[in-house]
C-alpha cells in the first residue's frame, strides 16, 4: 500500500511517479464493484469500466474539480436492470437509467433553489435504512442459486457440490481479506476474492475434470483492442444498442434512484468529512447530484450501468490522505484505456458463475448490512411503533416480491414491484402516518 506523511489536497497535482501508483489504488479499490454489476446483470465490462471512466471525469467537470469522488457500477440498480432487461429487454432498461439521470437533474435544480430540507422530510433514515436492506435481501436469492446449481436455474437435478465448493473457498477468501487484511487491501476484499476463487477454479481444473468450468475460447477470438463504447455480436460485428422507453421502465428506474439519491447524501457527507471541507456548500450538494445524474445517464446512452458514487474509494483516501482530484481523474482515465483492451473484457467475462455467488453472498450481505448500519448511526426508535411500522412494510413488501399490477385501457399492463413498490410504500407511509414528535429520539 502507497502512504503518504503529507495530506495533498483535492486541488493539489502530485509529481508524476507518485500521480499514476496513487491513481493505480484507485483503480484497484474500484474494479471488483464495477466489473460484478455487468456480470450480474448481462451488460459488458469493458463498456462498464468505459463509462464510469468517463463518467467520473465529467464528474469531476461538472463540480469545478472540487470533489475528489470516482464514480462506478451502482449495485442499487441490479433489480431493475434485471427485472426490466428480463421483461422488455436490456434497451428497456438503459432507456429507464437515462431518465433516472434525468431524475437526479431535477432534483438538483429542485435542491439549488429551494435547499434539501424537503429530502430529509420525504425520506428519514428509517425509510432510506429499510430500503437499502430491501436491496441487498432481495438478491439474495440470486446470489445461493449462482453458488449452488449450475446456470444458476435453482432446480433440484441441478445442484452442484462443485459449484458449492467453488463458492465456498470464494467467499472464505473474501471474509478472511475483509476481516484480516488492514488499511488499502482492506477496501479491496472483493477484488480479492474474486481472483482467489477463479484461481482456486483454475488450480482444481487442472486435476479434477469436474472442475474445468472456465472457458478461454472467448479470450482467444476477441481482439486486442476494440470500441467499449459499442456492442459486439456473435460475428464480431459493432453496433449501437439505442435505449427505448416505456412507462414501467422510466418509473422503476426514477423511483430505484431515490434511494441512491440517499447514497449520494452519505457518500458526500463521508467524503466531507474526510477531506475536512463542506462539498454540501461548495461546490454546493445540487452541483454533486447534476454530476452523478448527468454521469448515469451518459453511462446508460452507451449502454453501461448506472453510475453511483464509490464509497471504496472514499476508504482509500482516507488511509492515503491523498484527496487531490488529479489521482481520481488518473483513475477514470487508466479505467478508460483499460476498457479498449478486448482480450481483458473477455477474461472478465470468464469467470465462473460459482464464483460471482460465493462473492455476492458476502456482497449483498454487506448491502443489506448498511441499511442496518444507516438505521443504528441515525438513532431510529423502534420503540416507536410509527418506525416499526414502516420498516415492517417495507421489508415485507420489498423481500416478499409484492406487486401492483394493472391494465390501463385494456391494452397497456403497468407493473411495480420489488424495491421501486417497497419505496413508494415507505415514503408514502412516512408522510401520511401521525408524527408524535415526542416519542422520537433526538440527534
């Protein structure tokens, strides 16, 4: 791990054999997250690692280059990209992301003319709390199919103590760097441990045939270098995938991106106060929101995932005390170079499904842990059965997969479930429900 005795300010350009190993952390600290949410979700890494590359860069733009925060692939979005991309298709869901950028804009100008009080209203944290452990439960089930049954279909003739073993030994490597390692290589236990599982695959592959689960026919046809910014089909042929729009997708995604609106508060507050400086004043919260909206909906023009700003990468600068925007704008652009390289796409791409759910167990755990986490540090009273109740709706109707459904005009079905009804319902029950101001706890 690079250290340094000095603090380098967000302003502050360091010389340049220490600019790129500093900027090569950043990149390390974000490439598992980013990379794992197109596995998950079908898209491609090397559009991903694009996008977010960029993305970051207008970002940094955006905020005057006064915020030193690296955007990535937003695990908040894996059920609406799989559940519209399942249903109507992935253009379906990059169309949904664009207005969700859309969304974080008008919020931004909402918030630039009229402050942020009208947020901390609508959504408290026992709302914000119970909706990020509703994201991370509800993949579960996700994560234990990928782990045990082979293309992850859950049925019984399906179940492999292959599999299971690959995950298993996945995951022990994860925990153990998660709880074991210290400073820098703490913040990337799951890099970690997705290179120990895929090692592990390969090492058994090489004894026991059952193991010989990775294929490198991909690796050896795909060009050294290519356009991430476009599709690949299966003659090698690029294409523009044009996003499409329809009323369920733009809904889902805007109502998903109110809880990493809630993200985004707590990512720049943290980063606040590590750097020691009020990114809510300056360059002001609505110029942060403009960034991370603008940037996810670039991300889903070329068809790359939702951005979201990297608390990863928040962890590296804290133990570095380096917080310059250069190393993060060195960061988007190695992520960017790294993403024309074909051959290293497709290597991401050969890794096995068991070991992306011994990985997710731990991942979505952690997710759903955070909710937990946003719920205890903010002092929520549960003996006040108002946060009893909606914490208790929103987890029953989020992890119970509850729907509304109906017809409009006999033609058009509109549907809403899962996390985006399970928001909708907690925020609707935090305004209409009585307040007793005298039972809340104060903080």
């Amino acid at each position: 791990m690079l250290s340094t005795q000095e603090i380098i300010g967000p302003r502050d350009r360091p010389v340049l054999k220490r600019w790129i190993p500093l900027s090569l952390q950043h990149v390390f600290a974000m490439f598992g997250a980013t990379v794992l949410v197109p596995l998950l979700t079908g898209l491609s890494t090397s559009t991903a690692l694009f996008t977010a590359g960029t993305g970051t860069l207008l970002y940094i733009l955006i905020t005057g280059a006064k915020v030193p925060t690296y955007l990535g692939s937003s695990f908040a979005f894996i059920p609406a990209l799989v559940a519209v991309g399942q249903s109507y298709g992935i253009p379906y869901a990059m169309g949904g992301a664009i207005c969700a950028g859309i969304f974080y804009t008008l919020v931004a100008c909402i918030v630039r003319f009229t402050g942020r009080g009208w947020i901390d209203k609508a959504l408290p944290p026992v709302v914000i709390g119970s909706v990020i452990i509703v994201i991370g439960l509800s993949l579960a089930p996700t994560a234990i199919k990928e782990a045990m049954y082979i293309g992850s279909s859950g049925n019984p003739e399906d179940y492999s103590l292959v599999y299971l073993s690959i995950a298993a030994v996945t995951l022990a490597i994860a925990v153990l760097a998660s709880i074991c390692l210290k400073g820098f290589f703490n913040t990337i236990s799951i890099l970690i441990g997705l290179v120990g599982g895929y090692l592990f695959t390969l090492i058994m592959g090489s004894f026991i045939p059952a193991y010989r689960i990775i294929d490198f026919t991909a690796v050896e046809q795909a060009k050294w270098v290519g356009l991430p910014f476009l599709q690949c089909d299966a003659a090698g042929h690029y294409f523009y995938m044009a996003p499409k729009f329809n009323a369920v997708a733009v809904l889902t995604f805007i109502i998903v991106s109110i809880s990493t609106i809630c993200e985004h508060l707590g990512d720049i507050l943290t980063t606040s106060k590590v750097v020691g400086k009020n990114f809510y004043e300056d360059p002001g919260l609505h110029r942060t929101l403009l960034g991370d909206g603008i940037a996810t909906a670039w991300a889903a023009i070329w068809g790359g995932p939702p951005n979201t700003t990297y608390g990863e990468n928040i962890g590296v600068m804290a133990i570095t005390k380096v917080y310059s925007v250069w190393v993060i704008g060195g960061a988007a652009v190695i992520a960017v170079l790294l993403s024309f390289c074909q051959k290293f796409g497709a290597v991401i791409q050969t890794i096995p499904t068991p070991v992306l759910g011994g990985i997710c167990t731990l991942l979505y755990g952690l997710i759903a842990s955070s909710g937990l986490r946003t719920i205890v540090e903010s002092g929520v009273d549960y003996q006040d059965k108002r946060n009893l109740t909606i914490s208790s709706v929103i987890l029953v109707i989020g992890i119970g997969g509850g729907v509304l459904q109906f017809n409009i005009g006999g033609s058009f079905t509109f549907s809403l479930g899962g996390v985006a009804l399970a928001t909708v319902v907690g925020i609707v029950l935090n305004l209409v429900l009585p307040n007793d101001e005298t039972s809340e706890k104060k903080h």
